[in-house]
C-alpha cells in the first residue's frame, strides 16, 4: 500500500516515526506531511523522520481557519494523482477533509477526546479511530463514529517511542551542574480546547526559582519563543531557557523532577519512573486521570501545595524509589500494540 501520513507536532512525530518504522517493514510505502511553525519538522530532524513541510500552524482562532484553509488547498495539490490507499493523521483537519475529498480512507489516531474542535472536524471522515484503552469509547460516539469502528489498544501513546528510546545524557550536552534538575514544560497557549484558560504557571515559575535556584538546577522548556521574554521580565535568578526542540525523553530522564503544563511529556515521565507534577491549566484529561489513580502524576490544586509537593519529591528518596516501581507496574500493564495496528490498518487497505 501506498500511505500517507500526516504529524502535525512533535509528539504526532514521535508518534508516526514508529508506526512509519512498522508500516515499512511490512513492505509499505510511506509519504508524510507536516506544518510550519509548531515543532514537527525540527523534532523530525532530530528523530531522523523526513517530514515534508505543507502550510503553516495558525495561533488565534481566525490565523487557524484562514492557515487550515489554505494548507487544505496546498495539501490537495501535493496529494491529488498519488494512488495512496490511506491517510493516517492525530486529529488533522485538513488530513481528514483532503483525503475524504479525494476518495482516501481516514484513519484517525487519537487520545484526546478533549480536543472537541479537531475531533469533530476529523472522526465524521474517519473510516477509524485508534485511541488508547483507558479512554471508553462513548467517549467518542458523540463525534459521529460507532463503536465498532474504534479500535482500543492497551498502552497508551507515549510508550510507542519510549519503550525504544535511545537515551542521551542530557546534563553533560546541557553542561549541568552536578546537582538535581527541576525541568518545567511551559503551557500550550494557542490550542483551541485551551483559549481563555488562565493556570498558575508565573507564579510558580517565581516560586521554584526564588526556593531553588541555588541547590538545584532550574530548566524551562519553551512552547513558543515569546514565552522568554514575558519570563525573563518576572524571573530575577538563574534559569536556563531552552526555546528550541530538545530531546524531550532524555531532558526528562535526566530530571528528579518534572512539572508539565500539557500532556504529552507528563505522560513520558511517567513512563520513566520520574516524579511528575501536572499544573495543567485545563480539567485533567483522561489519560491523564487514569495517571493520577496510579499515582504516576500528581495534580496539586494551587501553588501552596504544589510548592510543598516539589519539596517532598526532590528530597524525599524512598517516595522517589516507589515511583519508579509503580512506573514499572504500569508497563508491566500494557501490551505492545504493534501486530493489532498493523494487521487492522492491513484490514482496511485491502477494502479499498
């Protein structure tokens, strides 16, 4: 089969090198896409996925709609004459619309129920949906797909590229000092499920720096470049700003703690074994729930209690030993999801 992917960021990169790596091994031929200005491509380079930049990533809610449209313009130009067999995106809108348009399957991969606007925009012109175990599938039937056309797999999305990560020692490359690192993964300011929400992210960032700065390193993981100027004015201490695509898995690995204020990342430390804090400023995901019950995540509910939080995992040894040991009980619980993606994506290939 002739497949097209489409990663539109970093951990969709991350995400579609792995099934890119099984899909060719079966004797397929893989084409993948991705935007500008949102990571995918620099995370591809340092992945060694070739991604093919189509249009742009727009930040409010018009630059979205006028960027979609004009990306589903260019993207039906690259795509149109192909003969791919199937589409495989994370929820891309113009992924589903060019290849419904074009008479393409859509094969829709997800673990973001929350995200509503991609997923009404996807599912309905998704043939199916891959979307991890822990999240029920009548949590999707409200987006226009029937339960039969979702199929559950028991991992959830991050282990794809961790199980086999190949691990950099991250404070050597950083030229940290030899003391314990606190790395902060800053907010997603531009998704659509997240405009409007306000979380305690500046005023923790003060906090941990104003508390720590001399026993610890202090690491901040920028989304966009403009969150260094807006800390840098409320930041008077040693920090070290990172404003471009690291890699993710070793920084985290080589961190005693991590606080994210997303998904994706939180979801790797806890794979990991190291000590995460979720100051994500919207309702815990689902995923992210089912983190919290194993306790793998905690989500302190203000700055108070996150701060005495942080004391308690930098410093307290046997907290930091038993969760490693439930990071171990949780890969213990999940199956390797490789043969039941290949053989369903087979499956539909062979329907066209």
């Amino acid at each position: 089969m002739k497949i097209w992917i489409d990663a539109l960021t970093p951990k969709q990169a991350l995400f579609f090198n792995v099934i890119r790596k099984w899909l060719i091994k079966d004797g397929h031929e893989v084409f993948s896409t991705t935007r500008a200005g949102y990571g995918g491509y620099e995370l591809g380079s340092i992945i060694n996925y070739d991604l093919n930049v189509v249009g742009c990533h727009g930040m409010t809610r018009y630059d979205k709609l006028i960027e979609s449209s004009k990306r589903t313009e260019a993207l039906a130009r690259v795509i149109n004459g192909k003969g791919f067999n199937l589409a495989l995106s994370f929820s891309s809108p113009e992924c589903a619309r060019v290849s419904y348009g074009l008479g393409i399957p859509h094969v829709n991969f997800s673990d973001s129920p929350h995200a509503v606007q991609a997923s009404k925009l996807t599912i309905p012109l998704s043939v199916k949906l891959f979307s991890p175990w822990v999240i029920p599938k009548k949590a999707w039937l409200c987006y226009g797909i029937s339960g039969t056309n979702i199929v559950r797999y028991k991992a959830i999305d991050a282990a794809f590229w961790i199980k086999d990560w190949r691990f950099k020692d991250m404070k050597k490359e950083l030229n940290l000092q030899n003391k314990p690192t606190i790395t902060i993964r800053m907010h997603e300011e531009y998704a659509s499920y997240l405009f409007g929400m306000k979380g305690y992210i500046f005023e923790l960032i003060k906090e941990v720096v104003r508390n720590y700065q001399e026993e610890t390193n202090i690491i901040i993981l920028l989304r966009y470049k403009n969150q260094h100027s807006k800390l840098a004015a409320e930041i008077d201490g040693r920090v070290i700003f990172l404003d471009f695509t690291v890699d993710g898995p070793s920084l985290i690995k080589s961190s005693d703690v991590f606080i994210g204020l997303g998904g994706t990342m939180n979801h790797e430390a806890a794979l990991l074994g190291v000590p995460t804090i979720s100051a994500y400023p919207g309702q815990p995901t689902i995923v992210e729930k089912f983190l919290i019950n194993k306790k793998l995540i905690y989500r302190p509910s203000n700055l108070n209690r996150c701060m005495k939080l942080l004391a308690c995992l930098l410093f307290n040894k046997n907290l930091r030993e038993t969760y490693k040991k439930r990071s171990s009980m949780l890969w213990n619980l999940m199956h390797d999801p490789r043969d039941l993606i290949a053989s369903k994506l087979n499956e539909i290939g062979k329907k066209v």
